[in-house]
C-alpha cells in the first residue's frame, strides 16, 4: 500500500505545481457548479426549469393550466417507481440537456423524446386512475376499449392542450411570465462594478 501512495505522488520538484494545479481544477469545478445551480436540479421547484430559457415557454404555459395547482414539473416528468430511478432519470435527463445548452445545439422547439413519453403516459395513468377506471367500466363492454385506452394511444392523443397547450412561443401567450433566473454575478462584485 505505501509503495502504491507513493507511486500517486508526484515527485518533490513538481509538489507545488501540482498541488496549484489541483486547486485549480477544484476551483473550476466549484465555479462550474455554481455557476450551472447543479443543486437546485435536486429540488421539485418547477422555476429550476427555466434556469435554462428555452424552457420558459413550458413554464409559461403549465402556469396557466389546471395542472399548476396541484403538479410540478417532476410530478409528470419523472418516474415515480422509486427514489433511485427517479434521480438516474434527472441526471441522465440532465446531462443530455447540460451538454446540448453547452454547446449551443438546443432546437427552437422542444419536443418529448421517447424515453420521456413513456414516463408522462405512465404519470398521467398513475395520477388519473380513478378517472380511467370509471371510462373503461363506461365504454369496456368486452369490445377492447381497455386496451385502446392504456395500450394503443397516448393520453395527449386525444388531451393534446393539457397542460401545455399548442403553443411554442412565448410572444404569442397572453401574460407570459416565465420567472428569470438569478445573476450568477454575486452581489459583491455587482457593486464593485457600478461605482465605477
């Protein structure tokens, strides 16, 4: 174990170069996550959303929609069958969005990849159980409409403006308010700046 600790160690000319260059590294990274507000992704508040713009016509739009008053973002968004594939679906969620806004290679209209049709359909069926159930007792009478009601078609096939409706611009929503996320410029240096 000793002969291995000091294979790791660099040799004694190069002790202070390394060590700045450590203290870089670990100063970038705790820059970086700062600056990306990587610990407000562990929240369910629906305003991390906008942390990136692209999202706030998404925002904008479930804010006047039925759905404000009793979900968040992550109440349709992410899987709900247990904490560990919950958080692996936002971080592998998350990188995919980190690195297209990192390289500036984000589409002017979002639209729901397969993965995440999955999770909404499965959400929209665990939350409105009870109103599935009293449609397919309705409409069942052994013709396979339970089926064609879970199996074959997307609840948004036929509830197409809920909760986001058709709209993919914010110029063209009345009252759009998509909350702005705050200066990554901490106060200090704000103030520095505007005495001169």
């Amino acid at each position: 174990m000793r002969k291995f600790l000091h294979f790791l160690l660099p040799p004694k000319q190069w002790k202070v170069a390394v060590i700045i260059l450590l203290g870089v590294f670990a100063g970038l990274l705790v820059y970086a996550t700062y600056i990306s507000k990587a610990g407000s992704y562990l929240s369910d508040k629906p305003e991390v959303c906008t942390n990136c713009h692209i999202m706030a016509p998404q925002f904008t739009t479930w804010s006047h929609s039925s759905h404000k008053n009793v979900t968040n973002c992550n109440d349709c968004h992410v899987p709900h069958n247990n904490v560990v594939n919950k958080y692996f679906f936002k971080a592998k969620d998350g990188l995919r969005h980190a690195t297209i806004f990192t390289l500036r290679n984000e589409p002017q209209v979002i639209f729901i990849k397969d993965a995440g049709k999955n999770v909404v359909q499965q959400n929209c069926l665990r939350c409105h159980e009870h109103t599935m159930d009293k449609v397919i007792t309705k409409n069942n009478n052994n013709t396979g409409i339970n089926k064609l009601y879970t199996e074959e078609r997307l609840c948004w096939d036929c509830h197409r403006d809920v909760p986001h409706g058709t709209v993919n611009s914010l110029s063209s929503i009345t009252h759009s308010m998509a909350p702005l996320p705050m200066s990554p410029v901490p106060e200090w240096l704000r103030k520095m700046l505007s005495n001169k």
